[in-house]
C-alpha cells in the first residue's frame, strides 16, 4: 500500500491528520460549492441538472451514454437526472432511428430558456467560489483538479467543445461554460472519485463521513454535537443521522453532560477506537491513489490551495444536499 507520510496527513500514532486529507479538504470545498449553489442560483435545478442541460445545449442529440461519461456519472444516475429533466418538459428524449437500443437526448424551448437564464448566476457561482484565491492560484488548483479526476486528459468530446460552444439564445456578453474548466464540476467529480475509491479500499459499510467523526472523537472527546459538527465538517442536514447510525452500531457512545444537562456528549467507543486503527492504512492508501497523478510538490500546493479554498467557511452551516 502507498501512504501519504511527506504532506503531513499522518500523526504520530500513525492515524490520518484529518485537515489535511485531500479526500476531507475536497469533501469541504463539495460542500462550499454546494451552499454556494443553493444560494445565488435562483431556478429549481441542481448543479448535476443544470451540467446535463449544460452538455445537451452543447451537442444536441447526443445519447444517454455520452451524456453520463460528459457529466461522469454512472448511466442508471444519468438516466434518472434525465427523467427528472424530461417529467418537467426541459429534455426531451427519442429513440435513435439508426440503432432502437438507444435514447437520444435533446433539449426542449424550455430547456433552452432554463439553461441560459441560469447561466449568469452559475458562472458567479462559479468565481465566488475561487475568491479566496487569486487568478493565478485559481488556475493553478484547476490545472491540478484536472490531473486528479481526469487522470489525463478529459474526454474528448468535451475538450473537443469550442470556447465560444453554440447554445441557442447565450447571451454574447457571457463566457461559454466548459465543464472541465468549472471548478464546481471538477470537485464534484473528485468528491465521486473518492467516494468510488473508499468503497473499494476501505469499507463499503464505514463511510468517509463515519471514518471523520471517529477520527475526531478519538482526539477531542467528550465533545457535544455541535462541535463535533465544527471538527468532522459535519453539514446540519446529515450531522445527526451520522451521529444515530455510529452510535446504533456501538462505535460511538453518548452519555447526558454532568455539568449542563440540557446537552448530551460524545465519546469514542472501544470498538470505534479498534475501527479507527484498523482501517487507516486503507484510508492512507485512498488519499494516495486520490493524488496519485501529481508530484510530491503538487499535492502540496493542491492542499495549500484548497485549504485557501475552504478558509474562514463553518462546514457545521452548510447544507451538503446534492439531489440528482
């Protein structure tokens, strides 16, 4: 197994330093990008929705299959953001008279005015989101956001899309938006590719977000939930069901506070303590493979500038809600 042991994401006891992590610091920055997204675009589209109308106003025509590599996604999850589109009269799908086994997508009038009425508040979404560094650092992080999810070049078919792409009605004074030059796509995307990668390494059961909060009780408790929330980058609308699955399989423990009892406190269990040692290495192993496309000193500045990133941001206030 590769380890991560020169960037400062192993302690002493040879546990992950949670801050540190590329999965955690991406996981953070999926979470910006997400409050983000539910605050300044004002139509009823996800990003994952707004990304598929994205790539159909683009190439028109193209079938379900292309559609979920451009968005890169797996085809059950394209096909359902597709019926979901298609139900509210936004995509309209056919079958390709050349081969009937197949479904070509387009875009309807609606979905025409959808995409590009959204358009401006997505690309301010998407510069709000790299504030916190200048241009140069902003492109750097991109060039090594690519690296990372693309492992290489992205797909041709995307690439392949001028700068100035034709969508019907896009008001000239805006930029064309390309998804693997969007930072919001391609955290998403590195958020997918950890998640895929945990499964296989660590444990399908013992999730990313499990794995955090036992790895912060194991240095912080007794702590109440709300700080838990602060350390384990836990969002209001998932904190507490992470909390009640842990705690339902005996990996946490939580007793009333002797000193204030309107507030109950968090402690790690043994058993939580024996899961927590005996999946790092796999978990080490993950953020490795994570960054394995760059050199050593570019996954410190990839940490250096996602920390820049997420700074100043209470991961405890965010909604992580990210509906196809």
């Amino acid at each position: 197994m590769m380890t991560v042991r020169k960037s400062g994401q192993v302690a002493a006891d040879g546990l992950p330093v949670l801050g540190s992590t590329p999965g955690h610091l991406i996981r953070r920055a999926q979470q910006l990008h997400a409050a983000l997204w539910q605050q300044y675009v004002p139509q009823n589209l996800t990003s994952m929705q707004y990304g598929v109308l994205l790539v159909l106003g683009q190439q028109p025509g193209i079938d379900q299959r292309t559609v979920a590599e451009l968005m890169s996604l797996d085809k059950t999850t394209a096909a359902g953001v597709l019926r979901r589109l298609e139900g509210r009269g936004l995509v309209v799908r056919d079958r390709d008279p050349g081969d009937g086994r197949r479904m070509l997508a387009s875009l309807t009038e609606p979905g025409e005015a959808a995409l590009v009425r959204a358009a401006p508040a997505v690309l301010d979404v998407q510069d709000r989101l790299l504030q916190s560094l200048s241009f140069d650092e902003g492109e750097a992080l991109l060039r090594l956001l690519r690296l990372v999810v693309y492992r290489g070049d992205p797909p041709s078919t995307t690439a392949s899309i001028p700068q100035n792409a034709a969508v019907p009605g896009w008001p000239l004074r805006l930029p064309a938006i390309r998804l693997h030059t969007s930072p919001g796509h391609l955290i998403r995307r590195a958020q997918q590719l950890h998640t895929m990668l945990w499964a296989e390494r660590v444990s399908p059961e013992l999730t990313s977000v499990q794995y955090s909060v036992l790895l912060v009780l194991h240095g912080e408790s007794p702590i109440d939930q709300r700080m838990l929330g602060r350390h384990a980058s836990l969002d209001k609308s998932s904190g507490g069901d992470v909390i009640v699955r842990l705690e339902s399989r005996e990996l946490i423990a939580r007793a009333r506070d002797a000193v204030d009892g309107r507030r109950n406190l968090l402690t790690l269990s043994a058993a939580g303590r024996r899961q927590l040692f005996q999946y790092a290495p796999a978990v080490l192993d993950v953020q490795s493979e994570l960054v394995r496309p760059l050199s050593q000193l570019q996954r410190e500045e990839f940490a250096e500038r996602m920390k820049q990133l997420i700074a100043d941001v209470d991961p405890s206030a965010t909604e992580e809600r990210v509906p196809a």
